[in-house]
C-alpha cells in the first residue's frame, strides 16, 4: 500500500541538531529533514537559534508542501544558527494550513521553545479545556501546542527546562517523540510506551536527535543509540549529552513500539530498537509465504513498502522475484487534487504496470495493508488487463479493525474495508483469484522479542484511549 489515495498516511519526522563549536545547522537540518520525507510530505519547517547570540531569539520558516517546494530560495541562508529543529508533518490532528506546520515557536518569559513532534495524544482536547479555562490562547488546531504550552508553564514555576519537561510529560498520555530547543539546550523525549522511534546521533562534537537513523547516514552522522522509552535527553553547550527518566517509567513487558514503524512507515534502511526496517519485511514476507503459499510464476510487490515483503515471500517460496511497477516520483501529491476522479487519474500516473512482466504469467501481489481498497483493487484490474492470468494477493499485516490513536492515520471503523466484509467478500470486492493477510501471532516474529502496539488490528490498546474519533478535536473551537 503506497501513499497514493486510499492507503495510510505517513507520520511525521523531527530532527534536531546541536553544534557547541557553532556551525551554521539549517542545511544540515534540511538534509536530515529530507531523508525524513517519507513520514510526512503535507508541511515542513525548520526553526534555529544562536547561543551566543541574545538569549531567545529563535529564526524559522515554515511553510506547506515539500520540503523543496517549501525552501526554494534564500530562506536557508536566512536561517543562521548553530542550534536548531526541524519537522515534516503529515496531519494525524489538525487541519491542513501553514498554522499548524511545525516547528512551533513560543517565547515567553523565560526566553523561547521551539517545539518539533511526532506522535498524538489521547487526552490533549481535556489538557486544551483545562488551559482556555484559565486563560490561554492557542493559534493552531494541533495536540503538539498543547505540549508545547504545559512545558513553558512549568518552566515558569521551575529553575531549568530539563526539570520543566519531566514535570509536564507527566500530564500527557499518548504517543510523542519531541525534539525541543531551548535558548541553550538541545532537549528530545520519547513516550514511556516507546510508541514513536527517536534516536542519538554525532557528527564531531555535534549531537543530533532524529526519528530514524536513516537521517544520521545522510549527514555523515554516527548513530550512537536509540532514546529509550520514557526517556529525557538534553545536550548542552558543552557538547554534553545528560539523561534522566520519566517518573512513569514502563516496564519493558509493558511497552509498545507501533508495529506499522516495520511494516511499512519506516525508510529500509533505518534501524529502530535494533531491528533492521528491511529484515523485519523480509521476515514479514516469508511467514506469508508460509502460510499462504500458492502456485505462480513471479512475485511482485507494491513500492515501496511492499517491496521487501514481497522479496521475502519469494525467497521462501522458490518462486522468482520481479519489479513490475514504474513508480513516477514526479507526480504531485494527490492530496491536493480537487475531484475524486482527478485523484484517481494522478494515482494511475503515479504508478504504471510494467506489461512485459506480468503478461501470461499467475502473479503475487505483495502489499503492507488494505486500508479501504481502492488501491489494490485498482492495481489488480491495470495487471489483468495487461495480461496477467492470475493475481494472488498478500499482505503483510492483519486487516485493519480498529482505529489508532497515536499517530496512525487509521480512518474511523465505517471507512475501513475489513471492518465491514470478511476476507473473501474483500477478494471478491478487490477482484483477487486468492487473498490472504499476516496472521496477528506472526506479528511478533517481524521484530523478535520487541514488545509492540497491535491495536489497530485486536483493539489491545497499551493504555485508556477516548470512545470517540479524536484526530480533529480542535476544529471548529
């Protein structure tokens, strides 16, 4: 499933760099961001400070769309700083303006926060009541300035950011990871749960903090580690790196990294809690094999996260592996197209069969998931019609049930094709000559011994989420 009309949308990526020997950090945050693009191609931005300079007094630039639609000109070489935060964002909460791009940028009296986040609360719409109550005035329609206003309160009544961070992450619950810059402090948080990844990086005496460590490789970063669960990171001007834990520590039995990170989110080359993003498709793919074996000719997948499952699958299976796909990067993005039909007609363009590949042969069809089917069911009809004699689907996940509240852009119950159909009418609907899903106990062997969130396919949730759709809470107050 690509992120073409029907499929899941991307999370979002936070980067952060700090450079004590005081080098200019916006393009380095640029090429990060852009390793990034994958998680989120709505909005970007990128916020730097110097900490020499006079205390609080942050540059950014934000805008919608890419990141080269979005800094196109001189707006780097406006953004001087040694410090800085960077962000691509698809809306898991909030509308699509410029108001809601991130990094947020708040000054107050204690200086200034420029605040990047990956992730979604569940209970950001009771902490928002809470503070209007009181007398707040919020800008935007996303949790991420909820998290940003109860870090700032607390530092009012607090002698150091670090200690105003644990104190405010104990009001929230959900899934975040934070990149966050301080007049002097570079500053990331990952949720006790380990929900959203984030990991540590150095280049010299620069520390970097980053969703994926696909992002360290192109800057010529070390990946140093992974920020742990429940974590609290602070690099300083001393080039120093600090760490202190949450006091709602979770044990590790407990914990829950989104298995969709695997699946499909993150880039095949990123590592995240010691599990390589390619090995665990490859797994992925060899266990459908396992259990949904078949009689074909060739196995094919849909780029580009099913492209590895589909390689895995082929290598248990004997049965040769081929591309059979022309993925047209150039197109773009369909979320802006005006009309159903439009968006149909750019998802077509986007992706082309290639005919030679497919004609006369019995074709398996590796894909991550099946959202509400338009997709695939689109992709089937292009390859028959192009002479394909039977095309068998697989996927490497479970049929999604349940919506996510942490981050995932699962739509509500209604709009989830599983939800309403059982996987034969799904095979007859999509027009498969045989379907079949990952079972959820194989989930597990995808990643090892790692404890993952699932909820999205049994309702397991890691924690007390709302009995309602919260992805657009704000809008309208």
């Amino acid at each position: 499933m690509t992120n073409y009309e029907s499929g899941l949308k991307e999370e979002c990526g936070v980067f952060g760099i700090y450079d004590p020997d005081g080098g200019d950090v916006s393009r380095t945050i640029y090429f990060g961001l852009e390793a990034l693009q994958h998680r989120g191609q709505e909005s970007c931005g990128i916020a730097v400070s110097n900490t020499n300079g006079p205390k609080g007094r942050v540059n950014s630039y934000r805008g919608l769309g890419l990141l080269n639609e979005v800094f196109k000109g001189d707006e780097l070489q406006n953004l001087k700083g040694n410090i800085g935060v960077g962000h691509v964002r698809y809306s898991t909460s909030g509308a699509l303006n410029v108001n809601n791009a991130q990094p947020l940028v708040l000054n107050y009296i204690k200086g200034s926060l420029a605040l990047a986040h990956n992730g979604n609360l569940v209970n950001a719409y009771e902490l928002r009541e809470k503070m209007e109550n009181t007398g707040a005035i919020f800008h935007t329609t996303i949790d991420s300035e909820v998290i940003a206003y109860c870090i700032a309160r607390e530092r009012v009544k607090t002698p150091s950011i670090e200690i105003a961070v644990k104190k405010a992450v104990t009001q929230l619950r959900g899934a975040y990871a934070l990149v966050m810059m301080s007049p002097r402090k570079l500053i990331g948080v990952r949720d006790p749960w380990g929900l959203r990844p984030l990991c540590i990086g150095k280049r010299d005496r620069a520390y970097i903090l980053a969703s994926e460590s696909c992002a360290l490789h192109s800057i010529d970063a070390e990946f140093i580690r992974d920020v742990k669960p429940g974590e609290i990171v602070t690099i300083d001007k001393n080039g120093e790196i600090h760490s202190e834990f949450m006091d709602c520590v979770i044990p590790r039995e407990k914990q829950a990294r989104c298995i969709f990170e695997y699946i499909y989110f993150a880039r095949l080359d990123s590592k995240i809690d010691g599990i390589a993003v390619y090995d665990a498709r490859i797994r992925g793919g060899a266990s459908l094999a396992k259990t949904y074996p078949v009689e074909a000719d060739i196995v094919v997948g849909v780029p580009d996260s099913g492209l590895a499952a589909a390689q895995g699958y082929a290598m248990e299976s004997g049965i040769p592996f081929g591309i059979a796909f022309h993925k047209n990067s150039y197109v773009g993005r369909t979320f802006i197209k005006p009309s159903q039909d439009e968006r149909e007609s750019s998802v077509k363009i986007k992706l082309s069969v290639i005919k030679s590949v497919v004609k006369g042969k019995r074709v398996v069809l590796v894909d991550d998931s099946i959202v509400r089917g338009t997709t695939i069911t689109n992709l089937i009809h292009t390859m028959k019609k192009c002479g394909a004699t039977e095309v068998h689907v697989r996927i490497s996940s479970p049929p999604f049930l349940h919506p996510c509240y942490f981050g995932v852009d699962v739509p509500s119950n209604k709009q989830l094709i599983a939800s309403q159909n059982s996987t034969e009418e799904i095979r007859q609907r999509i027009g498969a000559d045989s379907l079949g899903y990952m079972q959820i106990g194989e989930l597990q062997d995808m990643v090892g011994d790692l404890p993952i969130c699932k909820a999205c396919f049994d309702s397991n949730y890691p924690m007390e989420v709302p009995d309602h759709e919260i992805r657009d809470a704000f809008e309208g107050i």
